[in-house]
C-alpha cells in the first residue's frame, strides 16, 4: 500500500497531462453541445388529456376512428391515442389530421401509419411538426384502413359516454357518443419560456416582489441581530432557509398570544424586519459586510444565482396547465392554507370543511402559503387552490441554497455545496418528482435540514471561553449586546431545531439521530484524545440545554398533540400493514439514472472524504443507514420472524427512500468538487501563461456545462406528469357551478378508495374530495388527516364508512347487483345524500349506469365531471 501511495503521489508525465486536459475539454464540449441541442428543441408538455374508457372499438365495423378535440396552446407537435388490441400497422393505413369538429376540414397533416410509433404502448403516438397557429383551434385526428375494418390492425379505447366536451369520436356513420382516450402535446421553446419570464416580471412584479420580501428579510434581520459565526455571504445564503424556519414558531406565539394575522399585520412585520435589518446596517456592530469580490468571488455567485434561476424554471414549468396540486396530498395542504388564511394563524379545528374538533399536522409548510397570500391578496380558495404547488415547487428548489450552505459552512468547500445543489435541483429525479405527488411538506423539511444541522453546529462548536472568563465576576453589568452575544446561537438553534420540528415531524427525527450520532462521536474523539473533563463534556450541556429550550418552544404544541394526535398507521405492526413499507412503486423512481449517477459519484465522495477527514460529510450520510434500518418493522423477519425493532416504522421506508437524494447529492458535489479542483491544477507544473489560461477557460467551460446539461437534463422529469389529474379545469368549473346553484344544505357523495393496507382509512379518488373546499358543501370522503385528529362527530367517520355499501359500483353488472336495489337508494337519502359528484379522474362510481337509473338525473356535465342529484 506505501508503494501504491508514493506511486500515486509522483506528479503526471506532461503528455499525460495533456491527454487528460484534451480529454476533459471534449467531453465537457459534448455535455455543453447536448444541453444547447436539447433546450433549442425545447419540451413536449401535455396539454391536455382524456383517460376515461369503458369500451373499444373492436365492436365496430368501420374502416375509420376519429376523435375531435381542441387545442389550447400554439405548437400542438403529437397526439397519443391508447389501443386496447394491436396486429399490426398496415402501409396502406392513413392517420390525419384535420381542421375544425368533423371529417370534412382542411387536411393540414397526413401519412402512412408507418410513421405511427407503438413503442409507448399501448399508446400509439402520432408526431407531426409544430402548428404554430394551434392555440384556441378545434381539430380532428382520424385512423382509416381502407377497405377493411380497422380492428384488422388494432382497436382504440373509449368511453361510452361523453367525456370531452370540446370533442366527439368519429365512425364511419359520423360523429358517435363517446370519446377516445386520447393526450395532446405541444412544443415548448426557448421563445416560449422567454414570453413567460417577461410576462411574469412584468404581469407579477407585486408577487415577485412580495415572495422576495419574505424569504429574504426575516431571515436577514434575524441573522443580523443574533450573532453567529456565518459570514455575510453565508447569511444571505441562510436567510431564506432561517425565514422559513422561524415562520411556524412566530405563528406558535402569536396563537399563544391570541393575535391573528392578515394582509397588513403581515407587510407590517415585513417592514419591521426591514427597518431591524437598516438598524443593524447603520449599527455596524452585527451588520452584514460583505468584503470585496475576486473573480473567484464573483464566479462563484453568478454560478449560484444561474442554477438557482435555471431550478426555478424546471420547477414552475410543471405549473403551466396545472389549476391545482396533484395527488392525494394535494387537497389536505391546500386545505389547511385556506384554514390558515381564514383563521388568521394556526387553526384549532378543521370546520366547517370536515367535522374535526383538532388541528394536529405539520404546518411550517402551510404557514408559508398563508403567508404569501396575504401579503398577495391571495385568500379565496380557487387561489389558493393554484398558489399551493407554487410555493411547493418553490420549496423543493431551495436544496440549491441550502445545500451550497452546508458545502461552504460545514465542509469548508463551496464549491461542493454549489455542485451538491445543482445535483438536487436539475439532474436528481428527486426532489423535482415530488410535484406528481404534491410532497411538499417533506421537500421543505429535506431543504431546510442542512440549515438545521448548521444551525446547530453553530451552538456545539463555538470555541470555550477561557476557564478564567468562564467564572461570573462580582458586581459585572451585563449588557444587552454582551446577552445576545452569548445568547444569539442559542436562539438560532432553537429556530432551526423547532421550525424543523413544525415543519416535518419525521425530517425531525433525521434532525435528532444527527444530533445523536454527532455527540457519541465527540465524546469518542474526546476519550480518544484524553482531552478535559470541560471540553469533553461541553457539547453535551450545550445540546442539552438547546434541547430543553427547543422543547420550550414547542411546548404549547407539544401540549396540543399530547391531546389530540392519534398516529393511525405508522408504525403499527399488523400483517395488513406490511404493504405500506414496500418500496416496489419507488422501485423505477429509485432506478433513475440520475439516481445510479449520484450512487457512483457517492462511492468516490466517501474515499474523498475519507481521505481529506470531512467526518461531517460522512456523518450527514452515515445518519441515513439506522433510520433505514429503523425504516420498515419487517426487515428482519427473514432472520428472526416477529422481531421488531422498537419504534420501528415512524420514520417509514418510503420517506427514507424519497430522501435519498440529500445524502447522496452531498456525498456526489464533494466528489465532483475535488475531481475539478484536480483537473484545474493539471497545468500548474507547466510554463506561464498556461496555468492561468487553463484554469480561465475551463473553470468557465464548466460552468456553462453544468447549466446546460443540467436544464436539459431536467426537462424530460419536469413534464413527466401525472395523467390524472385530481382537479382539471373541467373539475373547476363544475365545482364552481356546484358553489353557485347547489342549496347550503346539499351533502354530495363523491368517489371513495382505500389503500389495501389501511382498508378503514376512506379516501377521495378525484374531484369530489375537493368539494368542501371549493364548492362549501360538505363531501363524504374526509381529507386524509382525518384519521390522526379528535373527532366533532363522533359518528363522522362511521357515517363514510356506512356509505360504501350503498354507493352506486358497476350498477346493473353480475358483480354486485345488489348495490343498486331500491333500498340502496334509499339508504342514500336517509344518510342525507342529495347530490353525486363524479370528476374527470374518474373512480369506482359507475357513470355509465347512472345516466340510465330512474333514480339519479344529470343535472351538470363538463369534460368528464358529472354531478347527479337524487330524485
């Protein structure tokens, strides 16, 4: 090994050098030329789609399909339409494309179906180049064999009654009843997202100011006012992160104090965070001086804003057909804004939206939204429906800053923490998937847990004071600068452990096994070194006494939860429960390459940081491995059956596998950091100017590298959505209507699932479950905290399950015949139900049977969303 080491360590041969520089700048021009080629192509974003069937067309006789539908967007470039059976693709088939609702419009594309793909089956897909004109523009896209039928080639799927409003399926007899499942497409390009930018700076400035004023002061005055040892850029890296830390705990105080917020009381604390932040400046005692910038200086920040800005993008490109969140979660955060805004501050209970006498969850992220709407006028429930994912997708590219954070703080390297924060933010997967499940609650824990751990950092490793200070001297006064001296790490510890805590319970548990493990390996360090019974025992009296004042904090919730929190899942060990800790539905999520990437640049970072003794480093990824084993109560069953370890499950497998990134985003910008810094040092034994030169050129070649293949690189996961949708603008529209014309005291059945590990637990499958909220009527699927809250009603959750056997399932099938008996229907009114809402997604309702019942009139209907009320 001291051969291998001393052979290492001999300095490179000039052509090999010269080989290795030729090598890196081709591969660093191809990543550069990849990035451009793929951003000047721009995107494919789906505009809009219809998933609904109930049939084929393999039951028709007709040599031809259509389906008529609408553009909304400019560049329409494909069109997918699902098969239900395929043969083949005969060359003498023609797909086309016609202007206007009918088969007699203007051809403006048509071909052989071989230039049809399959490969996205069951989907075939039709590409065409971009309509430039398209946008607000009725067309027809139709499939014909002539002479024969078409179901000699394949069969299309549709849905026998109406589904898309703004269309009609076609036969050879003419315009039919149904709808094909049928997905738009359209081209998105550098001009578009230039159009965008300039209307959002110039349509939105008071918003974009507003967001700015928010992440930025609060945290900027509080890091001005509480010593630390950040420097000025550190801080304003920190500000945002520190802002919405302290956030949930000033709503914990102004609950406790009885005082609610509102637009003014909020541009009012924005003005006293301002005034506190000009004080500090012109104080000079803890100003934020900000030395003169090197050209590495200034590199370094321009980087940072540019993969900042470029995150920002992929983040709100999702955002640009979207009313709502999407998922399951997506109702519940959204819902729990609007209570925050309607209630001033943290809410007490859930009505009059759901019979619930408690509030138990985790509102750092929901105290953000209510935030921004007040200080945006932004307060009705439609709006807050659209600026919830807003402020999520926001959340989840706040790793870029919090990260660099961490690398420049704690690691002494900035550089990797910028790297580390443009893995997360443009090449990982995660945390930009969290859009298609609306996880943002735990992307702004995950972002904000570096700031946490620095923050806590800054408490334990402050330098000792001399014994001699240590000891209080008679008659000394006290000042209080000299208090929030001393004092000023304490309080930023406790924001960052507490806001962390409100913020995301189980991110906290992540918080407090690195605090853990931190400690134990200090105190084996110290004992190692035989340092001090003072210095040994240190870090442990300032922990814990940052723990006893975080729990101070936290009491008056703590108190709250102790009351009203009931953990309904986590955590149990039942053999129903084993599903909920499978990570199969993760397994392609986890098998992204992005994720193989980050995994192999990782190994490389732990030899790295081995090496160079970055112990913090290997710590913030070490705290993963107990939790994991922690993560799922059944890993050990295969050894010993039944073997539980205590608490096992709370942090649970599938949190610890969507929080992958973070370790490994760290672990991978150190390594990619070091290999660059070596690369830029090869010339350095080489005659001047070369060294220079090379350092100039190459450390620029990087960076446009890094920008270009990462946007583009981030595309094709930023519109990888979600086909069904929970709220489309169909949805809107009939929940808006239902607002409107529905009578106050209308209880509406919507559509019901549950998971096959919690088959108690009644959840909404589609629009319906947004009913309480948007439309004011109350709804038969509860919002998915219902579980963990004290019920109003007791009677509430046995009234939704009551319901699942009378709700109208595959009426008039062999299946169940039974559900739609007259007493069903009965049952239905004597439990109060008046109207029945079925969304666009779509559920176990049965439309189809309904429009026939004699019991049930549609009394609205609009792109699949249909509302019936009970005779």
């Amino acid at each position: 090994m001291r051969h291998l080491r001393s052979s290492l360590a001999l300095p490179l041969p000039n052509p090999f050098r010269l080989l290795i520089m030729s090598v890196c700048i081709v591969a660093l021009l191809a990543m550069s030329i990849y990035g451009l080629l793929s951003l000047s192509a721009g995107a494919e974003i789906r505009q809009s789609e219809q998933h609904l069937s109930d049939s084929n067309t393999a039951e028709f006789d007709t040599s031809l399909v259509g389906q008529s539908f609408q553009s909304r967007h400019a560049n329409l470039a494909r069109i997918d339409v699902q098969a239900s059976t395929f043969n083949h693709l005969p060359t003498s088939g023609q797909v086309r494309l016609l202007t206007g609702d009918g088969l007699s419009g203007t051809i403006i594309y048509s071909n052989t179906f071989d230039t049809v793909s399959f490969a996205a089956n069951p989907y075939l897909q039709v590409e065409f180049p971009p309509i430039a004109a398209s946008q607000n523009t009725t067309y027809t896209l139709t499939f014909e064999t002539p002479g024969q039928p078409l179901r000699t080639a394949f069969a299309l799927r549709y849905n026998s009654f109406d589904a898309l409003s703004a269309g009609k399926m076609y036969t050879d007899a003419g315009p039919g009843e149904g709808d094909l499942v049928i997905t738009t497409y359209y081209r998105y390009g550098p001009a578009d997202a230039a159009a965008d930018f300039v209307d959002t700076v110039t349509g939105s400035t008071l918003q974009v100011v507003a967001w700015l004023l928010l992440l930025l002061l609060p945290g900027l005055a509080l890091l001005a006012w509480l010593p630390s040892r950040l420097t000025a850029g550190q801080r304003v890296l920190a500000a945002p992160a520190v802002t919405l830390l302290a956030l949930p705990v000033f709503f914990l105080v102004t609950r406790a104090v009885g005082l609610p917020l509102g637009s003014i009381g909020m541009w009012i604390l924005l003005i006293i965070c301002a005034v506190a932040l000009v004080v500090s400046v012109i104080r000079r005692e803890t100003a934020l001086r900000f030395p003169a910038l090197s050209a590495p200086d200034v590199a370094f920040w321009a980087l940072l804003v540019l993969t900042l800005v470029a995150t920002l993008f992929v983040r709100f490109l999702p955002l640009r057909d979207l009313l709502s969140g999407m998922g399951l979660d997506a109702y519940h955060h959204t819902l729990i804004s609007e209570m925050f805004l309607q209630s001033g501050g943290i809410p007490s209970n859930y009505e009059p939206y759901a019979p619930l006498a408690s509030f138990t969850y985790h509102y750092g992220f929901h105290s953000l939204v209510a935030s921004i709407g007040w200080l945006t006028s932004i307060t009705d429930p439609l709006g807050v429906t659209a600026l919830m994912p807003q402020v999520g997708q926001l959340a989840t590219a706040l790793p870029v800053l919090t990260l660099t954070l961490f690398g420049w703080k704690v690691l002494d390297n900035r550089w990797a923490g910028l790297l580390a924060g443009a893995l997360a933010g443009l090449y990982s997967i995660f945390p930009a998937y969290y859009v298609n499940w609306s996880r943002y609650t735990q992307g702004l824990g995950l972002a904000l847990l570096p700031v946490a751990w620095v923050l806590f950092l800054e408490v334990v490793q402050r330098p000792l004071r001399p014994a001699s200070s240590a000891q209080p001297q008679p008659n000394a006064t006290v000042t209080w600068q000299a208090a929030i001296r001393q004092s000023g790490p304490y309080m930023l510890g406790v924001i960052g452990a507490a806001g962390l805590f409100l913020t995301h319970y189980r991110i906290a548990i992540v918080y407090a096994t690195f605090v853990l493990l931190y400690l134990l390996g200090r105190l084996a360090a110290g004992l190692w070194r035989r340092v001090g019974s003072r210095e040994l025992l240190a870090p442990l009296r300032r922990t814990g006494l940052l723990a006893l004042l975080s729990l101070a904090a936290l009491s008056p919730w703590l108190v709250n939860l102790v009351q009203n929190f009931r953990t309904h899942l986590v955590g149990r060990d039942t053999p129903g429960k084993q599903e909920y800790y499978n990570l199969t539905d993760l397994g392609g999520l986890l098998s992204h390459w992005s994720i193989w990437l980050m995994l192999a640049l990782s190994l490389v970072g732990v030899i790295f940081a081995f090496r160079h003794r970055k112990w913090l480093l290997l710590l913030s990824a070490a705290v993963w491995l107990p939790l994991a084993l922690w993560s799922n109560p059944y890993w050990f069953d295969w050894i010993m059956p039944g073997f539980r370890l205590p608490f096992a499950g709370y942090l649970d497998v599938n949190t610890i596998g969507q929080s992958i990134w973070l370790p490994l985003a760290l672990l991978s910008g150190y390594a990619v950091a070091v290999v660059c810094g070596w690369l830029l040092s090869l010339p350095d034994p080489l005659a001047r100017p070369w060294p220079r030169l090379w350092r100039v050129s190459l450390a620029a070649l990087m960076g446009v590298a890094l920008l270009l293949s990462g946007t583009a690189a981030a595309l094709p996961t930023a519109t990888s959505l979600d086909k069904k949708l929970y709220v489309t603008e169909g949805d809107a529209q009939a929940l808006v209507w239902m607002r409107d014309n529905l009578p106050h005291d209308s209880y509406v059945l919507a559509n019901p699932f549950a998971f096959s590990w919690a088959p108690d637990n009644i959840y909404g499958t589609d629009a319906g479950m947004w009913t309480p909220l948007i439309a004011g009527l109350p709804s038969s699927v509860p919002p998915l905290p219902a579980y963990n809250e004290r019920l109003a009603d007791p009677e509430y959750l046995v009234k939704v399950r009551r319901l699942i056997g009378y709700e109208p399932f595959v009426c008039g099938a062999s299946v169940q015949p039974s559900v739609c008996r007259e007493a069903d229907w009965q049952a239905l009114k004597s439990e109060g139900v008046t109207h029945i809402f079925v969304g666009s997604r779509g559920g176990a309702l049965d439309v189809a049977a309904m429009l026939k019942s004699d019991h049930v009139r549609p009394i609205y209907n609009w792109d699949g969303a249909w509302l019936f009320e009970l005779r």
